[in-house]
C-alpha cells in the first residue's frame, strides 16, 4: 500500500474521533503516505501530523458545489491512490473516489453508493463514533486489533492567553444565541463567570465571531477580574492550543470537546438538544464530565436551564479536586 487518501467527516470533533482509527492505519502500512480530505475548518486537526504527507482542502460552505467536487476530482486523481477511505456516509464521496481512479475504495454502505465500493460493511448508528470509523478500517484488514487507540490532537503550543497570577484558568464556551437552543442562557452565563471569579478561577471566554458582542455583554453586566475574552479572535489552530493551556474547560460546543479530551484537559460539557445521541458522543475518558439534566420536561430546547451555575461550580471543584 504506496498511498492512502482518506475522506474526513465535515467537522472539527468527528475528524477529532477517526485519529484513533488514523493509528491504526500508520500502524497497519507503516510505510504508505497519507493525504486528507477535508473542509478548511478541518485541516488544523492534522496539521502538525508529521505523518500525512498533504491535505487537499475544500470550503466547508461550498462542499456540495460543482467546483469543489471538481477540485477534489482533480487533485485526488493526480495522487493515484492505492485505498480510499471514505468516513463520511455521502454518494458523492464515494462517486468522487471512484472517478479519481483509487483502487480500493471502502465505505459504510449508504444512499445506494454500494457499486462504488470495494468493501462495504453496513452502518450501525447505535455505534459510539470512535467505534463507528475505527470499524470501518479494522473490519476491511480482518478484525485484527481489538484495543482502540488514544484520541491524539498535535498542536504547536502557542500560548494565546497570560494571566500574571497562579490562579487556576477555566475556559468557557457558553455559545450564543444563533446556537440556540444549544447555548448556555444569557442570566446563567453572567452567574457563572461571576462565581467563577468568586473562587479565585481566571476565565478565557472562546466563541466565534458570532459570539463576540454577545460574550462582551457578559463581561460587563458580571463586572469581574482575571477574565480574558478570545471569542472571536482565535482561528481552529488557536483554539486548540487555548485548550492545551487551560485547567479546564467548560463548553456547550463538541469540537471544543473533543479537542479537549485529545488534549487530555478536563471538561465539563453542557448538554441539551444534540444532533446525535450523548452516548455516541461522550468521549472515552475518564477526566470529563457531561452535565444533562432531563428532568421531566418534554421540550429538549429546555434542558439547558436545567444546568444551574451553582451545578457546574460544584463539578469544576470536584473535577479540580482529582
């Protein structure tokens, strides 16, 4: 096997949960080059891999656009790939492989894409994630490894953040209200940091440009010390190595998540409506918590307010404590 290309999922913290699988593939064709497919926002999780050896990019916007599929086309081709490996469950994933000439091509078996490959094992969605991709793989070499690597995120380790006390620093991610209903409420959020800082934590805040205005409202309405805001001023590589150097963090967000659980930094994440099960989801450590409370409420959207202040603090102290 001289190359492999393989076909990421198009976000951040499912390309986070194939690099277990990505092990076992070095391991596997130790001597074979890998290059990645994948959304630009996706890229920085395998950028400082010494051993993918390209990474053909897409924008994440345009991915169902005539010149992206062109794009990937053109440059897979030139590449002629031995084994395509294909995580993403989409036809024209596998159609695209197919016509860059790859000569094995395996896939789950979905949207009747079967004909375009060469090893096909149907889907169990009941299936955590990191099994799902990583099955794919050790179904196709004959079930050979039985033992699931670590999740591993290598950064550069910029520092993006200095506070010039000792103090511990919790990050937090409380999203905003375009993230609804997954956003941690406005009222909750300006308690938190508030408590927060009556323990003595420093506090980064982390969102997007769309939070920006949002998280600085928060600032001044919790009229706090020792609290940096980065929402909207890192890209995917800074947030990641914002991560690397926090005590803890506490998110709303999966891809800050999942690169904390690469990381190994704590995390208390915040759980309400999600687009997939939290059993699929939940990472496979031991030093993160998933704060759901369902109570006896029949609407999802109204979970989060379940998750009072006074809950996460106490599991901060407690998660800090180990």
């Amino acid at each position: 096997m001289k190359h492999i290309i393989i076909r990421t999922p198009n976000f951040i913290g499912d390309s986070i949960n194939i690099t277990p699988c990505l092990q076992l593939i070095k391991k596997e064709y130790p001597n074979a080059k890998i290059t990645i497919v994948c959304p630009d926002i996706v890229a920085d999780v395998f950028k400082y891999d010494t051993q993918i050896s390209s990474c053909i990019t897409f924008p994440l916007a345009k991915k169902n656009k005539f010149a992206t599929y062109w794009h990937i086309y053109r440059e897979t081709r030139k590449l002629k790939g031995d084994l395509g490996i294909i995580f993403i469950n989409t036809f024209i994933s596998a159609l695209l492989f197919k016509l860059a000439g790859i000569k094995c091509n395996i896939g789950y078996k979905n949207e009747g894409r079967g004909f375009l490959l060469d090893f096909k094992p149907r889907i169990n969605r009941n299936k955590h994630y990191i099994n799902h991709y990583t099955n794919l793989f050790n179904e196709f070499i004959g079930n050979k490894y039985s033992t699931l690597p670590e999740l591993y995120l290598p950064i550069s380790g910029h520092k993006t953040f200095n506070f010039t006390n000792q103090q511990k620093t919790i990050g937090f991610y409380p999203g905003g209200s375009h993230k609804s209903p997954r956003n941690y409420p406005e009222a909750h959020s300006i308690q938190l940091i508030q408590l927060l800082n009556q323990q003595k934590y420093n506090v980064v805040l982390i969102g997007d440009q769309k939070d920006n205005e949002q998280q600085a409202a928060y600032i001044k309405k919790a009229n706090c010390d020792h609290i940096i805001n980065l929402t909207g001023q890192t890209n995917i590589e800074d947030l990641f190595n914002t991560i690397s150097h926090l005590d803890l963090i506490i998110t709303i967000d999966s891809a800050a998540m999942h690169a904390a659980s690469a990381l190994k930094i704590p995390f208390i994440a915040l759980m309400g409506l999600s687009t997939s099960p939290t059993s699929a989801i939940t990472p496979k450590v031991d030093f993160g918590k998933i704060l759901k409370i369902e109570n006896s409420m029949i609407r999802e959207e109204e979970y989060m307010k379940n998750i009072t202040p006074n809950i996460i603090v106490k599991e901060v102290s407690k998660t800090l404590s180990l």
